[in-house]
C-alpha cells in the first residue's frame, strides 16, 4: 500500500512539473512572438544584474573578519555602490532595451 501511495505522489509532482513547464514554455513563446528576441536579451540581463549583485555580495561578507564594525561599513558602502551603479548605468540601459521592444 506504501509503495502504491509513493508512486502516487511521484506521478502527482511529475504532472504538476509538466503543467507548470508547458505554462512557462507558452508564456516564453507568446513573448517571444509579441516582442522580438529582444525580450529575451532583457530578461537574461536583469536576472544577471541581480545574480551577480547579490552572489558578490554574500560571497564577500561571508569572507570579512567577524567584526561588526567592518561588516557594517561594507554592508553601506556595498549598497551605496549598487544603486549608484544601477540607477547611473543599468536602469538607463534597460529603458533603451524596453524603447526598442515598444517601436517593433
């Protein structure tokens, strides 16, 4: 009977992998038709800005001394040269990208 209600429960979370792949997929193509490659290009380019702020910044915390002092210096600092980096540089460019998509 147990081994029943496992293959019960696998055959469940393989359906709902397979809904929610084929949603994601068809939502992928829909975009993909409406706006160009160049939906792609942005979506790739936010995750990457999010991924590289945030994977740097834990990998550098983690490494600092257990001091309170230098961990809070870092943690302003870091933030300060984030936003000045993406409002300054990423945002602008991310408006050109969503410019492009809205002429085609």
């Amino acid at each position: 009977m147990a081994n029943l209600l496992d293959l019960f429960k696998k055959m469940i979370i393989k359906i709902i992998y397979l809904l929610s792949s084929s949603f994601v997929l068809f939502w992928f193509y829909r975009n993909i038709k409406k706006n160009g490659l160049k939906w792609i290009f942005k979506g790739l380019l936010q995750i990457g800005i999010l991924v590289l702020f945030i994977g740097g910044f834990f990998k550098i915390f983690l490494t600092l001394p257990p001091n309170l002092y230098i961990k809070i210096i870092f943690l302003i600092t870091y933030t300060w040269c984030t936003i000045g980096i993406n409002v300054n540089f990423m945002i602008p460019l991310i408006g050109l990208i969503d410019q492009k998509i809205v002429k085609k």
